[in-house]
C-alpha cells in the first residue's frame, strides 16, 4: 500500500511540475522570490507602434512563451474597436530576444462581405520570423520593418477615485463596519481585501453609481476560467465577471461581460497586478403589483471607457439571487464572488442619483 501511494505522489509531484503547478502571484515580491516567471512578467504588457497606428498586447503563457496580439488603429479602447483589423502570434523568448511567429490576421470587414474574416498564415508566410529585444522598456518589431514599439503603462482614469459628497463608503481601506460578515483583508496590496465578501444590503428600487477597483493575480500557466476569476454581483444577482481576460475576446464570461447576457463593446482588461476599475451606473428593474415593467439598465465603464451603454439585464445571473424577490421589497447588498483565487477589492463607494 505504502509503494502504491509513494508511487501516486510520484506521478502527482512529475504533473505538478510539467504544469507549473497553476502559479498564483498577488504581487510582484511574490514573482520575484520565486524567480521562474520574472521574464515573463517584464515583457508581458501592451505596446504601441505609432508609426504604424498600431498598438499589441503580449500575454504570458508560460516561463518563456507569449500570445501576441497586433490591433490596427492602436491599443483596445485607444483606437481599435471590433470594426478593425488584428494581428495573431506566438511568441517566445531566446537569447534575450522576444520572437514572434505570426498565426493569422482577423479582418472584420470580410465578414461583411461574405468572406471568412480570418486569415490563416501560409507556411511561407510563417518563415517571416519578428524579432525584438527588450531594452529598457522598449522593444522593436519588424513588422512590416524594424521599428521601435514603445511600452505603455494605461491608468485608469477614475483609478483612486474619493466618494463624491453624500455618498457612502463601503471599504476605504480601514473601516470593515460596511461588510456582512467576515471580511479577509489583504496581506499583499495596501488598504486591499480579497474576495469572497459581501456588503450590508442597499435601499431597494433606488438609482445609483457604484465604483469598485480590483487587482487580478498573475496566473501564467492558468486558462480560460481559470486565471484569476471573481465576479461582482449587482443586487447580489446580475454578475459583472471577473477574469484576467487580457488579450481575450471580450465575451460574456469574460472580464465586463454579464454571464450569458451581456459581452462587452470592447475588451479593456489590463494586465494582471495593475489595479482596474469598474464604474457601474444601476437602474434597478420596476415592478408594478408585484410584476416586473421594466428590465434592469445598466452603464458601466471598464477602466474609464465605456463598455455596456444603458443596457438592459433581462434576468438574475444564474447563481445569483432570484429577482423577483425585489417586488416584495427585499433588500439587496453587494456580493463579490470567491471562485477559488486570489482577487483583490478596494475603494468600494456608491451614490444614489434620486
């Protein structure tokens, strides 16, 4: 039984480091203590290229290997919208050199014309290697020539946003009175808290603006719904996910989207351990006789750009609260939702705009 089980551990600790194990860093101490992943995290990033009017995205996938992402027209949310060409590659680091393979260009035009919008690199289209070297912050592509891509650090601009007059403080950094329940606060971030955490119900039926800033971890070896994944519940019902979806398609599942609803007009996820914000504009749904007359509206703003526009949530998230309880009245609070990693929460504030 003993050979069985030391055997079982074998081939359990031979997977574990053949996956890296699902690596989950909350802070850049953390990354630079274990020191495997600190390349990776330096040159993951967004850039842009001016001189072309194009912008990338370069996303860890490991130790040493990248996606790359080209937008026409400049970075999500700075230029490029779903209306504009992409650019597909791989990427990996070699001798200090970042060298990218391209995979496919997505035009959205054919599509409007009845072709296939993906354009599927031949082999001799793939020969055409990119090289860069990373330099002080800068990198250098040749596509379609050598040309320098400057390293940008986007910020949020309601990031550090103070509560407006008459609102109320939810979490500041130090009061925790505004919390049902216990609350975690963080050993990684400043005046931070992880999620799972819920809030004391909100007036019911009332307009308001919610700000909320969030940190996701860096998960280099994670996927999918599996990097870095939270939610916050409006009402406790209508999910806003979660995710590092940096360099994703923006879909419903993914960071801004509403989980089966809603997918955001453009994906503006940053990169993990940069703080993001979210910027919520609630008109909860109406109800006459104990009936529902009017869909709940929605405006949110994702790192300052705006990505759902009045829009309307027809039904609760599943897993989330069941709306029809607001007709009796019943109060409702906010909920972040704890998915089994490390997702950071701070400067919590809402205002009723009645």
């Amino acid at each position: 039984m003993k050979k069985i089980a030391s055997f079982v551990a074998l081939i359990a600790a031979t997977l574990c480091a053949a996956s890296l194990c699902a690596q989950e860093f909350t802070s850049v101490a953390e990354i630079e203590k274990d020191g495997r992943f600190v390349d990776a995290f330096k040159v993951q990033g967004e850039y842009v290229q001016p001189e072309n009017n194009f912008g990338y995205q370069v996303i860890a996938t490991g130790e040493k290997t990248f996606d790359v992402i080209g937008y026409q027209g400049g970075l999500p949310g700075d230029g490029w919208d779903r209306s504009k060409a992409r650019f597909f590659g791989k990427g990996e680091l070699k001798d200090g050199q970042l060298v990218v393979t391209g995979v496919k260009m997505n035009i959205p035009r054919k599509e409007k014309e009845g072709q296939d919008p993906n354009v599927i690199f031949t082999d001799k289209q793939k020969e055409r290697i990119l090289h860069g070297v990373q330099e002080d912050g800068k990198l250098y592509f040749d596509f379609p020539k050598k040309t320098e891509v400057k390293r940008v650090e986007r910020e949020s601009e309601t990031l550090g946003q103070k509560a407006p007059e008459g609102a109320i403080v939810l979490f500041d950094g130090e009061n925790t009175d505004a919390f049902d329940g216990k609350v975690n606060l963080s050993t990684a971030q400043e005046k931070a808290f992880w999620s799972e955490a819920r809030f004391k119900p909100f007036e019911v039926g009332r307009p308001y603006t919610l700000h909320i800033e969030f940190l996701l971890s860096f998960m280099p070896t994670s996927f999918g719904q599996a990097r870095s994944n939270s939610g916050v519940y409006i009402q406790e019902e209508y999910e806003c996910q979660v995710l590092d979806s940096f360099g994703l398609e923006g879909e419903n599942n993914e960071c801004a989207g509403f989980y089966q609803q809603l997918k955001p007009i453009v994906n503006m996820c940053y990169p993990p351990l940069k703080w993001q914000t979210y910027d919520f504009d609630v008109q909860p749904a109406k109800y006459e006789n104990g009936k529902k007359v009017a869909n709940a509206v929605i405006t949110v703003k994702h790192n300052g750009v705006v990505v759902h526009d009045k829009a309307e949530l027809q039904h609760e998230t599943p897993g989330g609260k069941n709306e029809k309880a607001e007709s009796t009245g019943e109060a409702r609070g906010l909920y972040l939702q704890g998915h089994g990693n490390k997702v950071q929460y701070r400067n919590v504030w809402i205002k009723y705009n009645d």
